[in-house]
C-alpha cells in the first residue's frame, strides 16, 4: 500500500515536470489550423529555438520523440553506403548508430566506455587515419542519459578543423538543451538534436533539428527518399501545413510557446543555465559526502565531464532498485532505472539509480529528493557518510 499522499515528483531523467503554466497552456480548445495566429506562434516558437541553441541559421520541428530526430538527421544527411563515426559514451550515440545502420549507413565506433568521456586525442588519432576522408559524419552525444557524461562538444569540433576534416558534425542534446550550456555556432556545430521532454518542460511528442548551410549543402546534395523527413520543405514552407508535414500538433505547441516564455523571455537563458548548474552541484554535494563512507559513488568522477541534467549514481546490487521502489512508496519521488550499465556482477543495473535534475527544478525540490535518498538509504541500511543534507544545503546557501 502507498505510504505517501500529495503531490508526487517524477525525478527521472526524462518526461521531466511540467509547470504548470505549461499544462494550463495546453488546456484550451483546438484552434483553427489555417489561421495565422498559429502560423505566428510556430515562427515565434522557431525564432527562440534558435537562440537556445545558438545558432543564426535553421531550426525545423518534427512531431516525433528523440529516435525521431536521429532517423531525421540520417535521412538528411546520409545516403545508404555513406561512412559515418559515431563516438560511444553511453547506450544513446549507439542507439542513434544502430537507426543509421538500418538506413543503409556504414557506423565506425570509438567506444570510451560507461564512466568516460570522449578522449579527444584518441578522436584525433581516429580522424587521422581517414586520409581519403571517407567518413562524412560524426554522431555524438552532449550528454548521454544512461551514464550522465558530459562530452567535450567544442574539442571535438576543434579537432575536426585543426585536421581540416570536412565530415559533418551532428551532436544530440536531447538530454542537454536547455540544461548544458551549448552555442551551436560558436563551436561550428553542424546539426544539434533535441526534444519537448526534457529541459524544454513540455510533454513528448517533438524533436527539432537545428542545421547550419554546410549541412543544408550536405543535404541538397542527396537523393531524398523520405517526404515526412525532408527539412529543406520545413524551412520555408509554401504552405503553413509544410512545417509538420501536414497537421501541426497545437497542443504541444501552446504548451511549448509558454515554456520558451519561462526559459528565454523570463528568466534567461543563461540564468537557466547557471540554476541547472547550482541543482546538479547541489547533488553532486551530497553523494561525495554520503561517499566518504560506504559503496555510494557518482559514475563520472570528474565534475567537468558530468552533466548538469542527470546523475548516475551506483550503489551496488540490488540496492539501487530496493532505493526506487522505497521512495516511490513511501515518499512519492520516482528515480531513474539504471540504464545500460550493467556488469557480469549486475547485469540488469540493480545497483545503479538515476537521478533527473532538468528543467522545472528548484533548490526547494533538489532538498527533499535529497532527503527522501537519505531516507531510503536508512531504511536499507546501506553504509554512508554523514552530512549530505548540509554539504547540498551549503551549495544551495553560497550560490
């Protein structure tokens, strides 16, 4: 039976919480799909993508989720027998190889492994043997979801130059936008993946495609066999129904308009950016000190290379379930499974929980998930060091 009443907290690292401005947004009638107050509220919708993502050129919306958005990057990009590299921190740059290979396209892996970010000498050294620069595309992860890494997008980019290599860079940020700092442009990214669901607070169902001219080049220079999946129909659509590719999905777009209002126009982008980093040091604050005694660790060691939307903590098998089962019972707070990190000793993740600290995130919610840990973390008896609430409450009191 359910020992907790009240609002619940859903601190997974994706469908995130939804403000409820955002969910009152959504809440009114369907609109006239041919009037040009939607058509008004799209192209406000594109113009702040834009700036999230720090890019001068294109942003598209797709009605997908974030596998959505890798098939449409492919479909623009690759041609069946194309050579791409995809560069492996997680299971999410795999997953995104995997829907390549079943578009036809030849995927090279750098694999850094689950507790890593890309090394980029290793990268260069890669990159180097490609003399007759037959890989056209790298596909990487700013943050992958399964491990929390943080990979250096910028270095990458900066390798690719230095070398004068001319494969097309595309990055997913599906877990990152909106929480890790980015600047497509800046970092002379060629395409960057997104989605509603995470840092943008509002319900599945959208993933955007931001694209600078080199790709758009890229794309044009390639047969299309996909209608839905084209973005250069989406760029300046003839009619308004080419931005989806048919009916748009007015719902997620209320609901969208208004979080872009919160996050860009409200309080700012970079505010947004320095509270997710206060949130996610908040964390990281507590579990080194419930660390100095115990098997508690975060899974990257090094604070540079975490992301400040999610944290992988492993705390043995099969403490990390017996934790997620407790604090969802007994306190309403629901964290993530462990993802792709098992081991001969915990194939299934068991000892490994998530925790999502993205998007509609406050220091008042960051202390009671923190809280309700230290609770189960009792309950379970699993040896810890003392002080964790303090250390999370310091961060939160001199930031």
């Amino acid at each position: 039976m359910t020992k907790h009443f009240g609002r619940s907290y859903v601190a997974t690292p994706g469908p995130s919480v939804i403000p409820e401005r955002v969910l009152r947004a959504m809440h009114q009638p369907a609109p006239n799909i041919y009037s040009s107050e939607l058509e008004a509220l799209v192209e406000s919708i594109i113009v702040d993508l834009k700036v999230l993502v720090g890019t001068k050129y294109y942003s598209v919306i797709y009605i997908a989720n974030g596998h959505g958005a890798w098939e449409a990057a492919i479909a623009n990009l690759f041609a069946p027998g194309d050579e791409i590299l995809t560069l492996n921190t997680g299971i999410f740059a795999q997953g995104w190889a995997s829907c390549a290979e079943a578009m036809g396209i030849k995927v090279h892996t750098l694999d850094f492994g689950l507790n890593h970010p890309v090394d980029l000498d290793q990268f260069a050294d890669r990159i180097k043997l490609d003399s007759n620069k037959t890989i056209k595309g790298i596909i990487v992860c700013q943050a992958d979801t399964s491990t929390s890494v943080k990979n250096d997008i910028q270095g990458i980019s900066t390798v690719l130059k230095t070398l004068n290599h001319p494969a097309i860079l595309a990055v997913d940020c599906i877990a990152s936008f909106g929480c890790d700092y980015f600047s497509m442009d800046d970092w002379d990214v060629d395409v960057v993946l997104s989605a509603s669901q995470k840092g943008l607070m509002t319900p599945p169902g959208l993933a955007f495609l931001s694209f600078n001219e080199r790709a758009r080049e890229c794309a044009r220079n390639k047969q299309h066999n996909s209608l839905y999946w084209d973005w250069e129909r989406r760029i300046f659509p003839e009619e308004f129904y080419f931005y989806f590719c048919g009916t748009a999905p007015t719902h997620h777009l209320y609901g969208l308009r208004e979080a872009l209002n919160m996050i860009i126009h409200e309080e700012g982008k970079m505010e947004v950016f320095k509270r997710h980093k206060r949130m996610a040091r908040m964390i990281w604050a507590a579990i080194d000190a419930w660390a100095l005694s115990g098997p508690i660790t975060i899974n990257i060691a090094d604070p540079k290379c975490r992301s400040h939307a999610v944290t992988v903590v492993k705390v043995g098998a099969p403490y990390g379930s017996e934790l997620r089962h407790w604090v969802e019972d007994h306190t309403g707070l629901t964290l993530g499974i462990g993802l792709g990190m098992g081991t001969k000793e915990d194939p299934n993740s068991t000892g490994i929980f998530r925790i999502g600290h993205m998007g509609h995130v406050n220091g008042n919610m960051i202390m009671g998930l923190l809280g309700s840990i230290e609770a189960g973390f009792e309950h379970l008896a699993i040896p810890r060091g003392a002080g964790a609430i303090g250390a999370a409450a310091k961060v939160l009191a001199t930031s």
